[in-house]
C-alpha cells in the first residue's frame, strides 16, 4: 500500500479495480472477449470518422474504430499522448525521463492496463510516500520534520488521522460495503448504496465531510490530514471540491499501490498509433494508424460545426474536410476559447455541463541528477540522505526517480496542485528550482541538492498550456448533474436527431478525471456510440456501454 497514513483492510480477497461506482460497467470483461467490441454494416466500410484531439482517449477511439472497419482521421494541436507527456532529460540516458503529466497508474486501471499489456510496456513500483519501494519518507510539518521507512515509524497522531479518516468513511459513506460490493463486483449493491449516497453528498465539500464526522472533531488533526493525506500525499488542495470526487477514487482503489511506466508513459499512445493489430475488419492485415496517416495527425481543429447531417471541421491550416461522425476528446473548454462552434452542436444543457466544468491547477519541475545521492546513507544518524518528502513548504511533495546505483537519476522536485500550483505560474524554470532548492535546504541543510544536478530543469503548469488550461476536472459541490450529461452523452437515443452524431470523450467526461482509465472507458463508451450511429452494434454475447446502459445507467437527479 502507499498510504503516507497507516492502510484500511479488507476481509475480500478479490481486487479493487475501477469498476464503477456511478456505472459499474466491465470494460475490462468488455475488451477481452473474443466477439470484439462490435461491428458496423459492410457499407460504411472505410467510412471516415473526425477524432478530435490525439490524448489517450483519442488513440484508443481511433485504435478500436479502425479495427472495426472504419477510417479515423486524428487531429491534434500539439503531440500524440495529451497528458501523457514523457519529456527527456539532459545528460540522462533513455528511460530516465520526467513525465509531465499522468505519472502513476493504479492496477486497478484494468481497462487501461489492457492496452498497456497489449503494446507490451513494463511497468515499475512507484515510489509513492512510504510505499514499499521507497527506501524513506520524510513527513516535514510545521518546521519539524519525521523520518519513517514504514507508517509505524511516524509520531502517534499520524496514526490517530489514519484511524480518523477510517472512521470518517464508515460513519458517512458505508465505506466497507461499497468496497465488498465492487470487489465482488455486485452490481446490484454498487447501485443501493451508491444512489443512496449521492443526493446526500452531491452538496457537500471534501473539506465539509470531514468536519461534520465526529472522529475529525479537531482542527489539527483536519489540517494534518490535508498535508500529509492518503495514497499519494496531502490533498488539502481537494478540500473545496465534492465529496464524491474523493469517495470514488479511494472506493475504486485509484490512491493506491500505484506502478510507473518504465521509460515514459507516452509510449502507450505512441505505440497504439503504430500497432497494427491482431484483428482487423476491411483493412489490409499491415494497417496502423500510422500507415492510415502517412503524414502525422492532422493539425489542430479551430473550426467545428454541424453541416449537411455530418460535420464540417477545419483545421489549423485552413482546411475544412466532412465527416457523417465525430468524436471530441480535447479538454471540453477547448469548445468554448479555441475553437469555433456553432450552438447546435450540442444540447444547452450540455452547454451549460462544459461551462460549469472545474479544472484543478497542476504543476511539475523535474532535475536530472548524476546519480541516487539520496541512498548515501548518514554515518551520525544512519538514515538516508535525503528522501521522498511531503511538506507545507512550497515544494509540496518530492519525488526521488532511481535508475540503479551509480545511473543517472531524477528528482521532481516539486509537485503541486491548485493554489500552490499558481505560486509557482509566474517563474519560468530556473526561477522556480531556485525556490525550491531553498525550500529542500531548510529540509536538509547537510544536503548539496545542487551539486548533483547535470542539467536544465523541465517544468509545466497545466493551467498555462494552451490546449488543456488545467490538468483535470475536479467537480465542485452541486456538479452531478452536469457530470451526468456529459459522461451519459454517448447514449443518443433520447437525443433529438438534430444533436446526435458527435460523441464526448475524455478523461473530464469521466467519473474519474486524472485517471488514465476514465480516457479508456469514454473512449469506449464513444466507439460504442459511433458503431450504433451507423446502424451497427455489438455481439450479443459481448454487449457495450451503451446495450446494458439502462439498468446500470447513473442516478438521475431531479432538477
């Protein structure tokens, strides 16, 4: 477990995955059947379908809309991968890189860990605060820093926390059952108890939740929960967002036993895009995406707007193709600053669901350094010389990247959320490891951080890139029913006709955005929608999303 708090247990053997709660559908069962996800009649054969943005959800769109028979045309404005973004470091050989984006996956990310294992990447434990694989963490609050191989290690109240937020989850979201229930993945009893939950809590903060549980009754130990948290570190940044958004990542098992993808995360898009898969309906038996691009993915779209039945969408260069079908799986407030559309292109009330959507800050800074210096170990003390550190100093969290002894390594010196994401906005790299080579030297004045570094530091902001403007959504308080209408949009049937045809995709029309595995399941859920749009559909032995949508569909509330 990578709790930076001591773990919940479980008396179920069976694995946590992201099965639901809010559409407790099996895309993992769904994928590996041997009927495939579907088919569409032989006379749209090579039909051309718009996958707008080339992110994760938009490979995986274009991947299985290929192996159907179709021809999608990818159009992306800055590289292959979105979020997934591996950027090299100076001086450093190939597979020590900093991942500016998504970088770590919970195994629970069944339907994610498909394609991870079908392009055949490796994956490494990731050294999350007092994960098994990470030799020390430092907890540093309040001026005082706590050193810990193992939860046992740090002061009593961090186990009091532990136990404060076991309790709080029992006492206000019958956490043990939803656990049981999506283990055993029982479908019937993910829903009882999750509808019961979401009109109480749909109103209702994280940072509301705790204060109304008895067990956080004291102010100190609330604000050591939100820097010091569960899983991957504090989460005092999600204080003001819903309830749910938290209740759903630690049910499905998203905050725990994360891996990272050996030499960069980015190679999954990059390999989908030229895997020619096992089965393929039309195509030649040599087909990619790549070969179906000669030239790349089209530029980005500035144009999008429904004519003649289909869509028109025009590019970057000024070219304007025709499609009967889209797919859109950019950032949804692209449709609002960077391209053009016309209000028809959605239903009003979808409008309104991307208007009201809320995006969290997020940045990064990544050093390469000559080797794993954190591992020398202090001959007075005898601890490590510097480990993983969680902090309320500027830095937040660091993360130390080994590569084997003696190799050259890599050190996120920072990583930060929200407010404190915006801190750093305004300094441009060097700026910025300066601040927080100061922040780690209060930390660990015997430490010379700097004599170490081999090269330029790498940065982003996610809110200052031009094609995202954050790093994912996050729904606030009061925020269900627009999450509703926009994961629920695939399913076209209740559409009027004059509505259908485009299809939302994306890790932010996901229940659970910042995770990898909500791009893949609205990917699917798309691919299910374009297969039905021209008149195909699914085996019977295998049915989708779409086919079983009405007896598991999300909680409707009323308006």
């Amino acid at each position: 477990m990578t709790s930076a708090l001591p773990t919940r247990t479980d008396r179920s053997d069976a694995p946590i995955t992201m099965f639901g709660p809010d559409f407790p559908f099996a895309y993992d069962e769904y994928l590996r059947h041997p009927a495939g996800l579907g088919a569409v009649p032989a006379t749209r054969h090579g039909t051309e379908v718009a996958v707008i943005g080339g992110g994760l959800s938009g490979i995986v769109t274009a991947y299985e809309l290929m192996k159907a028979g179709l021809r999608p045309v990818v159009y992306e404005a800055d590289q292959l991968g979105g979020r997934l973004r591996t950027n090299s470091l100076p001086g450093c050989p190939d597979e020590v890189v900093a991942e500016m984006g998504a970088m770590r996956f919970p195994p629970a990310s069944t339907a994610l860990f498909h394609y991870i294992d079908e392009v055949g990447l490796r994956t490494t434990p990731f050294p999350n605060p007092l994960a098994e694989c990470t030799p020390s963490t430092v907890i540093d609050l309040k001026g005082r820093s706590h050193y810990a191989r193992t939860a046992d290690d740090l002061p009593p109240v961090f186990a009091e926390v532990s136990r404060a937020w076991d309790q709080a989850l029992e006492h206000g979201a019958r956490f043990g059952e939803l656990q049981r229930a999506i283990r055993d993945r029982d479908t019937a009893r993910i829903k009882e108890i999750w509808n019961d939950l979401v009109p109480r809590m749909d109103d209702q903060t994280f940072y509301g939740f705790l204060c109304e549980s008895p067990s956080f009754a004291s102010f100190r130990h609330r604000e050591i929960f939100g820097q010091v948290g569960f899983g991957t570190g504090g989460w005092d940044t999600d204080f003001p967002n819903s309830i749910l958004e938290i209740l759903r990542v630690v049910a499905t098992g998203a905050d725990d036993d994360h891996v990272s993808i050996v030499g960069g995360c980015q190679q999954l898009p990059q390999r989908l895009w030229e895997r020619v898969p096992d089965k393929l309906v039309h195509w030649p038996g040599d087909t990619s995406l790549s070969s179906l691009h000669p030239g790349g993915p089209l530029p980005g779209v500035t144009a999008l707007r429904r004519d003649g039945g289909g869509f028109a969408v025009t590019d970057a260069t000024g070219r304007t193709r025709h499609y009967p079908a889209a797919v859109f799986t950019a950032q949804s407030w692209m449709l609002l600053s960077k391209i053009d559309c016309a209000e028809d292109l959605l239903p009003i009330d979808h409008w309104t669901a991307i208007e009201r959507t809320h995006y969290m800050e997020s940045s990064k800074l990544f050093v390469p350094v000559d080797r794993p210096f954190w591992r020398d170990v202090d001959p007075v003390t005898g601890r490590d010389r510097m480990s993983m550190t969680l902090t309320d100093r500027m830095t937040r969290g660091t993360y130390l990247l080994d590569h084997g002894p003696d190799q050259p390594a890599a050190i996120c010196l920072s990583y930060t959320w929200c407010d404190d994401s915006l801190k750093w906005l305004p300094l441009p790299a060097a700026e910025r490891m300066e601040v927080m080579l100061k922040s780690l030297g209060e930390i660990y004045p015997d430490v010379d951080i700097r004599s170490h570094i081999i090269g330029d530091p790498v940065t982003v902001s996610w809110e200052a890139e031009p094609h995202f403007l954050g790093a994912f959504k996050a729904n606030l308080p009061g925020h269900y029913r627009y999450q509703r209408r926009l994961f629920t949009h695939f399913k076209q049937d209740r559409l009027d006709p004059a509505h259908t045809g485009l299809f939302l995709a994306g890790d932010d029309i996901s229940w659970t955005a910042g995770w990898a595995e909500g791009a893949v399941q609205t990917a699917l859920n798309a691919v299910w929608g374009v297969l039905t749009h021209f008149g195909g559909g699914t085996d019977p032995t295998n049915p989708g999303p779409g086919d079983v949508f009405d007896d598991i569909a999300p909680i409707e509330l009323p308006d």
